[in-house]
C-alpha cells in the first residue's frame, strides 16, 4: 500500500510537472518562433558587428546611421551579453569569437565607480561569458566589478547611490543622493559575487539596498518612483521626482520593468517572501493595469496623456517578458498561468513585422519602437540594446522553463 501511494504521488507531481509546459500546437509554434527568432538574430548581429568600430559598442541606430558609445556608457554590456545568448542557441563560434573581442575591450570597466551600473555593464556581459564557459578569469572580472560597485554604497542612508552630484543639472537642481529604480537591477551581481565567493558582504549590501527600496519607492499600488532624493547621513527621503517619465507621480514603464524583475531576481537568491510578494504586487500593478494594450508591448509611461496615440516601448515590454517568466516559476496556479501568458503574448507580438526588423535593416538591431527618456529627448522611437538583450532571454527562459 505504502509503494502504491508513493507511486501515485510520484506520478501526480509528473503529471503537474508536464502541465506546466506547452502542449500539442502551441508547443510547436512557440518553438518555431523560437528557432526563427535565433536564426534571423544570427544573421541580423552580423549587420550590426559590421557598423560597429571594433573599439566601442553599438548604442542604436538614429537618423538613418548607427551610433555607438565607448565602453563607459551603461550599455556597453548589452551587447556582448546579446551575442552570448545567441551563442547560447546557435553555437556558432563566430558569435562567440565577436563577444571575446568586445569582453577584451570591456575589461577595463571592472575598475569603474562613478555610477551604479557596473552591473548592467559587467554581468550581463561578463557574468553570462562566466555561465557558458566557466572561464576562471571572467569569474575575476565579476568579483572586482562587484568590488567597484560596494563603494557607491552609503552605509547611513542603507542605499547603493546612483549618480554622481559632483556638477551639471543634478548639482543645480538640489540634489544630493539620487538613487533611481533601475538600481534593483545592478543587484544580481553583488548576489551571484557572494553566493560565488566567501565575501558575504555584497549580499548584505543588496538586500540592505532593496528594503530601502521597499520602504521608500513604492506607492500604495506597487507602482514606483523613478528617482529618489536622499540625506546620506539620516537616509530620509528629500525628494521623488522623475528622470525618464511623464511626471513625478506617473509610472513610467520600464522603471515598473526594473522593479518587477529586480524583486523576482531578489527572491531567486533569497528566498525571501517579502521580494516574492513585492515582486507580485508590482506584477499585478503592470497586468492588470487597464492602460496596458492587448498586445502587451506598453506605451512608454502608463499616465501619459493621450496614451492611444503615445509611443510604444519595446523595451519595457522585452523587460517584462523575461522578468514574468521568472516569476511564474515560483508561483502557482492561475497566477502562475497569467504570469507565462502575458509574457507568451509580448514575445509573439514583438516576433512580428510590427516591432522586429526586416533582414539587414535597422542597423542590425533585432526590434524597432524603444523609448530611451522622451522628456530629455534622447532615443526616441528607435532601437535599443536592451530591448534586444531582453527579448532573447525571454526566449531563452520560455524554451528551458516551458517547452
């Protein structure tokens, strides 16, 4: 009886199991999509590796010719990253040649300070480079990138403090310890450097930086602010403003984006309920929210005026594809089923003439209609690195987790 009960559960978690992936059309087409996606990544990178000079990054493609940035931009980790998943899917060892040569130029950052976005920079580079090769030296570049980015944190206001208030607009303007929401996102590699390493202190200062974050960024709806103002010294809050948004008290799209996958990151290395609850509650703001367009790709801020007629950003969406694929795997039931339907739905609608490019065009950028920051009037309506980067790790995550 004992066996038979245990064969029975044995199976009843099979059978829960095999519930959770795609079956019958679906699963084929989804795969499809997958499969052509990769190969049209493949060929289009190429385009871009092309208009790209060998020394610097590729940033977008604006006014009809591509744009590029050094290596300090807070991008310039986008697209080694990029070139590693389709490494990851295709196995072509010249994707994986092109990404060597653009870590080699990279290097460098691991030393950098001036700003939060070490990892941005340098995991989704680097830290990617490390899971696919275990590569001893990439490993180095990760602990030392962790190592810069402990020193923008400020031990009395428990924040990692974004930008620099040395000079220019933000000295003027009053500032003097912003801390943005894409900040959540710089975490995953001071977690990843204390679960690989024995320096328990770049977890600490993580999860010190996310309850801040908790505590002051969020309204009543789990939507966020964008920027911060804080006292360094007592940690209050002197301002919430908005860089990239509409207004101060709107929600701007991929700052729900950030916040959404940076608590589901959270909770990966934690498990702590507080980021999984937060992380859910940010996911219903974005879901449920009525501003948000049957095809799932959001306008660029959800308060904007005149939103039917406001530009897209496929960056934000590409962002939340990858992030609620995550979340659906530690969460259960129709939620769960929710979460992996709206992502399955953006990643269609981006997969289509509407947001991907044709063969040889948009500069070799995959997806067309990101917004950068429309107030500062910067990338407007043109295609982004990260939009990119995203999307193929959404991909990547649907194909392991539910195919």
């Amino acid at each position: 009886m004992k066996k038979f009960f245990i064969i029975c559960l044995c199976s009843f978690f099979s059978l829960a199991n095999f519930a959770q992936k795609d079956t019958g059309k679906d699963h084929f087409e989804m795969k499809k999509m997958i499969q052509d996606n990769f190969v049209f990544a493949e060929k289009q990178y190429q385009y871009l590796e092309k208009a790209t000079p060998s020394n610097e990054m590729p940033k977008t493609f604006e006014n009809n010719r591509n744009v590029s940035s050094d290596v300090w931009w807070w991008c310039s980790g986008f697209y080694p990253g990029t070139l590693l998943y389709i490494y990851e899917y295709t196995k072509n060892p010249s994707i994986m040649e092109e990404a060597k040569k653009r870590l080699a130029i990279l290097d460098t950052v691991k030393y950098y300070t001036k700003n939060h976005d070490l990892g941005f920079m340098m995991f989704c580079s680097f830290g990617n480079a490390y899971r696919l090769t275990k590569n001893s030296a990439y490993k180095k570049v990760i602990l030392q990138s962790s190592k810069s980015l402990a020193t923008r944190y400020r031990p009395d206001a428990k924040v990692i403090q974004s930008w620099e208030v040395t000079e220019g607009a933000l000295k003027q303007k009053g500032f003097v310890g912003p801390v943005i929401i894409d900040n959540m996102m710089n975490l995953e590699m001071l977690e990843w450097a204390s679960h690989n390493s024995s320096d328990k202190s770049f977890a600490n200062i993580a999860e010190t930086h996310a309850n801040t974050t908790i505590k002051n960024h969020f309204r009543p709806d789990f939507s966020s602010y964008h920027v911060l103002d804080y006292d360094l010294k007592t940690g209050e809050v002197r301002k919430k403003v908005t860089a990239q948004g509409y207004s101060d008290s709107s929600a701007w799209s991929r700052g729900q984006g950030w916040a959404l996958y940076g608590y589901t990151m959270m909770y990966r290395f934690t498990k702590n309920l507080d980021y999984l609850k937060q992380a859910q509650g940010i996911a219903k703001f974005i879901l449920n929210n009525p501003k948000l367009p049957s095809d799932k790709v959001p306008y660029w801020d959800f308060d904007t005026p005149n939103i039917q007629n406001a530009l897209r950003d496929v960056s934000a969406g590409s962002l939340y594809a990858s992030a609620l694929l995550e979340l659906g795997q530690y969460t259960s039931g129709k939620e769960k089923q929710d979460y992996i339907d709206v992502a399955k739905t953006i990643l269609k609608s981006l997969s289509t003439p509407k947001y991907r490019a044709d063969l040889g065009t948009n500069g070799g950028y995959l997806l067309k209609h990101s917004v950068g920051s429309l107030p500062g009037k910067s990338e407007v309506d043109v295609p982004l690195t990260y939009a990119d980067y995203y999307f193929l790790e959404a991909l990547l995550r649907y194909q392991k987790w539910y195919l």
